[in-house]
C-alpha cells in the first residue's frame, strides 16, 4: 500500500460542524437531534439510527418539511435488530451510546447523488485519501456497483459485493428498507481481519417496505438514508 500524508486530526466539534454545515450547502434542512426516546414509534425503546424520527416521511404517511434534511442523532443500541451491546469491549469501534452524522432525501434525490455527496465528503473535506477508501454494494446492486466504478472511478478491486447480511439494510423486523452501500477506510496492513477494514459510512437506498410476513412491497418514493458514526470519524 503506498505512503500517504498523515492524517490531520478533527476535534468532535469540528467533525460535527463540518458535516451539517456541507449538507446545508447541499440544500439540506438542518435538523437538531431528536429526543433519545421515541415521541411516535412504540415499536422502538429508544432512537437507534438516524433516520427514526424521519420514518413517517419514509413511509409516506407525512408531508417532509423539506425534500432533504440533515442531523446528527444520538442513538443508543442495547437490543433488537440493531443491538451492539455484545461486540462493546470486545472491539474499538463499538459504543451503545453514538451520535449518528446523517443525510436524508425523501423521494428528491437516489443513488447517483447520495455516493457522490458521500464521496465527496470524505475525500475533499475530511481529506481521506482516496487510495485507503473501500466500498461494498449489495450483490444484486449492479446501479451502485456501476456508479462507483464508472462516475466515481474505485478500482474494481476495492469494491466488495456482499449479500443481505452485510449490504441489505432494515430498520427492525418491519418497516422501511432496502439496498445498502457502505465505505471503509483502510487502517493498514498490521491490522488483520475485521480490523482493518473499518466502516464509516452506511448509504442506504430505500425504497422498500417489510410487514410483518416478510413480504417487500415499493414506497410512494425512492429515499435516502445515510449514517456516519461521528466518534468513528
């Protein structure tokens, strides 16, 4: 792997700023983070992912105050689908308590706009090198594959296709889902295994919904929904 610059270290503040303040740019409506405890959804315990209090937008029960909104969230994670209580310790990269860096686009923009947006960020002002990024789409994805190979020029050799598991994304058990594209940073060659590669960035296409018998039926509008683990960062 070749030499880069050492990285310039960001205070927490400065991440934050930075982040909302280049979606503002975007046309994104900043929002505050919402209360850790969900005022409208008894299926959750506590707000475990950005886009919670966006999901009646997602689901098209609720007109957006605007087409695209940004936030970073406080998220807690300690049961249910998305639980990290039991990888806390064992890891450096597993917290239950975070703030989620996120940016949301109900039925305006999809995937070409949402990978070049992420790009962007990571490469231009968070000043990532673009050699130590990976990325991953889902299998079936061959739209996301093509766009980061074709428009955003990754080698092919540092875009993984994974299945479900790894690439298919779902709020819990029911509800809003669909195709996921994430970006990983490379710590270096004297980490190994799941070490090394570490995520940062979860872009989510949504444009799926799951009831309570599995089955997969199209929201009223393609959406956009993207996390960032601010303390990763």
């Amino acid at each position: 792997m070749e030499k880069t610059k050492e990285l310039k270290p960001l205070k927490v503040d400065e991440i934050r700023e930075l982040f909302l303040s280049y979606f503002e740019k975007k046309n994104h409506k900043r929002f505050k983070s919402f209360p850790l405890v969900p005022e409208d959804d008894p299926t959750l315990l506590f707000v475990n992912a950005g886009m919670v209090p966006f999901k009646k937008y997602f689901l098209g029960k609720e007109t957006p105050p605007a087409p695209r909104a940004t936030s970073c969230q406080k998220c807690l994670r300690v049961s249910g689908k998305h639980n990290d209580l039991e990888q806390v310790g064992y890891t450096s990269r597993h917290h239950t308590f975070f703030e989620m860096l996120g940016n949301f686009s109900f039925g305006d923009y999809f995937k070409k706009e949402a990978i070049e947006f992420a790009w962007e960020f990571v490469t231009d002002y968070l000043k990532l090198p673009k050699e130590r990024l990976y990325v991953s789409v889902h299998e079936k994805d061959d739209e996301a594959y093509r766009i980061w190979k074709e428009v955003i020029g990754v080698p092919e050799e540092r875009i993984m296709k994974l299945g479900d598991e790894d690439n298919f994304w779902a709020m819990g058990d029911t509800g809003p889902c669909g195709y996921s594209s994430e970006i990983y940073f490379d710590r270096g060659e004297e980490y190994e295994g799941d070490e090394r590669l570490l995520e940062i960035w979860n872009l989510v296409f949504m444009e799926f919904n799951r009831d309570e018998k599995g089955n997969l039926t199209p929201l009223p509008q393609k959406n956009i929904d993207t996390g960032m683990g601010l303390e990763r960062i």
